[in-house]
C-alpha cells in the first residue's frame, strides 16, 4: 500500500510547485522507509518548506501528555515550529504568513478523545479564516475504519478531547474525517485530501505492512490502541490507567483494589473479546505516582468481538460496585469534572454508579446509526 505522503511526493505536489508549503507533522509523518516528511520535504528540489506545526506532543513527540508546547526554531531544517499546543491551537494570522499552503501529515489512532483531529478542524478554520489551502496526507485509521462505538458529544461537553460531535471510536481516516469537517462542520476551508492506495477499511495496522511509530508516549502497541477507546474513560476517575508504566490503558488499578477479586468479578460479566488478568504495578509518575496499584492488565482475546468502550464502561462500573468508599470521579482545574469530557455526556458517571451502564450502551445504537449516515459520502475506502 501507499500512504498519502508517497502519492504527494510522486505527483500531486506539483500542483502546489512554486508556493510556499507549512508542514503539520510530528514523528508519526513518515514514509515506510520510516524517513520524515520533513526531510522529504526540505530535501525536496520543487518543494519549498517554509514553516513547520507542532500538535500536542511536540514536533519529536517528547512532550507529555496536556504539556503545554511551545514554539522554537527546528535544529535540522533551521525552519521555525509553530505551536499549536501552547499559547493557541488554532495558527494565528502571524503564525499562517510564511505559508500558502498547510499539509497535515499525522497519524491518528482512531479515538475521539485523541487531540490531532481537533488540531486539523482548527487549522482548517484559519486556512479559511486566511485565505491558505490545506491539504491532508491521508493515513491508517489504526484500529480499522470498519467498528464504531460510543455517543456522540453533547454541546454542554465539548473540549479539545471532544470537541465534535462523533463517536468514541469514529471508523475514519483523518482524510474522510477532512472532508467530513468541510461539508457538515463548518470548516469551508479550500481542501485537498491525497488518499492512501491499497488500504481497505477492515485492515488494522498491523496488517499494512508499516512499521508503527507512536503519536505520543503513551500510544504504545495495537492492544493499547483498540482498547483506547474504552479505556481512556479511567483518565477522569482517580483510578491509575497505565500511565508511567509500560502498559498504558491495558493496565488498571488503584492501592485500593485487590488484584483477584476485580479480575474475578469482570471476567463473570463475560465482556466479549476481552480477559483481565490480576496484577500489581508502580506507576512512575501521572495518578498514583510511586504506589503500589492493585488491578488488572486487559488482554484481547478477540479484537474482532470486542467492544472496547463496553470492557471500558462495564470494568468502571464493577471498580465502583466492589470499592463505593473509594473510587471517585475527578474534576479538572476550572472545577469540571473531566470524565464529562471524555464522556461527552454528563450523564454516564450517574449511570455507571447507579448500575445502568448496559442501559448507556444500548442508547449509543440510535447515535451510531445517525453518524454512519452522516460520515457514509466521506468515505474514500472500500
């Protein structure tokens, strides 16, 4: 298969040949010789790169998580970066003058609470804001464009992890998702999105052939990636989801949980494709930082059967049946409870303490059929 970049670089370039060109990129933009865009770009005799754009993470992908980024000048290509996750994430007027065309060249891994679709909709409202093109490199939806799961996000909800109305697990390209922002959105900028050649929508990662490069430090592996969806939800509880291990978002835990029991109890409600394994972890820093968590590690049986929000609400909801003294949702800085955002509802914490989390998942059907329709003219794949 070809990704959008090689296509670019084979042709379609020279349409944009003799403009100044801005790169949205991290180190996910590589080609399968794992070379960068950047390179490709500044290398590159017809192409003339004259700015870079850093999403969440950093431009080299060294940020952590919510770290704000700032803006500095690029040691290889001398080019400055631009942040876009620090004092704006949207480019500013300043930011857009060196450029005539912005090229947006990540790799999404398939989860709403994921912060690069949110940059792309911001950048494509200050391309049409000021007059530039914006062009998408189209890549991998990593956890198939076949699945969706979840409720779309309620307007009293929206944050740079929710910020439009889709599903948990969206089933989209980053290039579908372009043209989705273009047409239903808002987001009227001049658009050019180069597809992919050989993907098909029920191919997961690790069947393209590409080696997997991780948009962030947390995004470590293709379990890791399908069980995001569901999993991610642990972020707005005062429950360890992972972070500081090697493990990510399979590992869930807290001091109060024994190990056994939870594993136990979960694997009872038989969530298919998915089993928990007790175990014990040190998080070296985020939630729980240097204590000893009791929890389990999820493991995939099945990625075709599993639902990964389900394994994610259903395991929510047995760590507050067996620990109601204990487990607690968290509220963020402007005093929000941020498993809202997650959510996108303010109505599922209240369902998960209550029981009702198989409830909250049969609703989610309506929703899902609604964004099937809406997204089905974007799609590019077969």
């Amino acid at each position: 298969m070809k990704l959008g970049l090689d296509v670019f670089l084979e042709n379609d370039y020279k349409q944009f040949k003799g403009q100044r060109i801005g790169l949205v990129t991290n180190m996910t933009g590589v080609n399968e010789r794992l070379i960068p865009s950047i390179d490709l770009f500044h290398e590159h005799p017809e192409i003339e790169l004259t700015a870079l754009y850093a999403p969440e993470h950093g431009i080299r992908g060294d940020a952590k998580e919510g770290e704000k980024v700032e803006s500095t000048i690029d040691p290889y290509t001398g080019l400055p970066v631009f942040s876009l996750y620090g004092a704006t994430r949207k480019p500013t007027k300043d930011m857009l003058e060196p450029v005539d065309v912005l090229v947006f060249d990540l790799q999404d891994i398939g989860s709403r609470y994921y912060t690069f679709i949110y940059t792309m909709a911001y950048v494509m409202e200050a391309c049409k804001e000021n007059g530039k093109q914006f062009v998408v490199l189209d890549r991998p939806n990593p956890v198939s464009g076949t699945k969706m799961e979840g409720n779309l996000v309620e307007e009293d909800v929206r944050s740079f992890v929710g910020l439009l109305p889709i599903p948990n697990r969206h089933g989209m390209t980053v290039g579908e998702m372009a043209l989705l922002y273009k047409e239903e959105f808002g987001y009227d900028c001049e658009l050019t999105v180069v597809p992919m050649q050989g993907w098909q929508r029920d191919m997961y990662f690790d069947q393209t052939g590409l080696f997997w490069v991780p948009p962030s430090p947390n995004t470590t592996n293709m379990d890791m990636s399908i069980l995001y969806s569901g999993t991610c939800l642990v972020e707005g509880t005062n429950l360890s989801e992972g972070r500081g291990t090697t493990r990510p978002f399979e590992l869930v835990g807290a001091p109060f949980i024994e190990s056994q029991q939870l594993a136990k109890v979960f694997n009872e409600k038989k969530v298919p494709g998915v089993l928990a394994r007790p175990t014990s972890f040190i998080p070296f820093y985020q939630k729980q930082k240097d204590v000893t968590c009791g929890g389990i590690q999820l493991h995939v049986e099945d990625r075709d059967q599993l639902n990964s929000l389900e394994a994610g609400i259903i395991l929510l909801e047995t760590i507050a049946e067996l620990y109601p003294n204990e487990f607690e949702f968290i509220k963020n800085e402007n005093e929000k409870y941020f498993f809202d955002l997650l959510a996108g509802t303010k109505a599922l914490k209240t369902m998960i303490l209550e029981g009702k989390s198989r409830e909250f998942l049969d609703s989610c059907n309506m929703s899902l059929e609604s964004f099937q329709k809406l997204k089905e003219p974007y799609l590019l794949y077969k």
